[in-house]
C-alpha cells in the first residue's frame, strides 16, 4: 500500500511542479513583455512630445512664482492638448496593470515562495 501512495504522490508533486513552473515562466513572460509595452509607448510619447516643442512651454517655471500662478493652467491645457491621448491613455493603463500587478505578486510572495520550498525539499528528498 505504501508503494501505490507514493508513487500517486511522486505524480502529484511532478503535476504541481510542472503547473507551478509553468504558471511562472507565462506571468514572468507577460509581466515582462507589458513593461516594455509601457516602455516602448512612453518612449514614443516622449518623442512625439519632445518633435512638437511643447517641453518649451514648461519655461515658465524659470518665470516669477507670480507669472507662474497666472499662466500655470494655461500652460497644463497647452501641453494636454499637444500629448497624444491614445498612446497617453494606454501608457497610463500599463503603467496602473503593472502597478496592480506588482501588490499582487508582493501580496501573494509569502505563498509562492512556501509552495516552492516545499516542491524543492520533495525533489531533494528522491
């Protein structure tokens, strides 16, 4: 009887391996592949931003802290409306996914890295 239960657990354990190796490698993958979706799309914001010239409306700053109050909105209006709003608003949502997708993996770490623990000290054991 013993041998049949281990060797239902030996199939077990490889099933979990396997499953857990996997669901690594494509949440690595795609976490990866979304960073430099978020990388590449801020890139091209910046340049498309910096080909219009609307960095130059940032000048102000070096301005009178008064000049700056009276033509602060006006000048945040400006450079809205020169950003690209596509690129801009998928540059956003990447950036919130990967933000959300951060907490989750720091929030579920504990139980990641106990499952692996106790895969590697099954392997270590055969």
């Amino acid at each position: 009887m013993t041998q049949l239960e281990d060797k239902i657990l030996k199939k077990v354990y490889v099933f979990e391996t396997k499953r857990t190796i996997l669901r690594s490698i494509v949440k690595l993958v795609l976490y990866a592949s979304l960073a430099g979706f978020v990388f590449l799309t801020g890139q091209a914001i910046y340049e498309i931003v910096m080909e219009e010239g609307a960095f130059d409306l940032l000048q102000i700053i070096q301005e009178d802290i008064e000049v700056v109050k009276m033509y602060a909105w006006d000048t945040l209006y400006v450079f809205y409306q020169e950003i690209p709003k596509e690129l801009a608003l998928l540059f956003l949502a990447g950036v919130i996914i990967l933000g959300v997708s951060a907490i989750i993996i720091i929030k579920h770490s504990g139980a990641i890295k106990n499952k692996m623990k106790a895969l590697f000290r099954f392997w270590r054991k055969l």
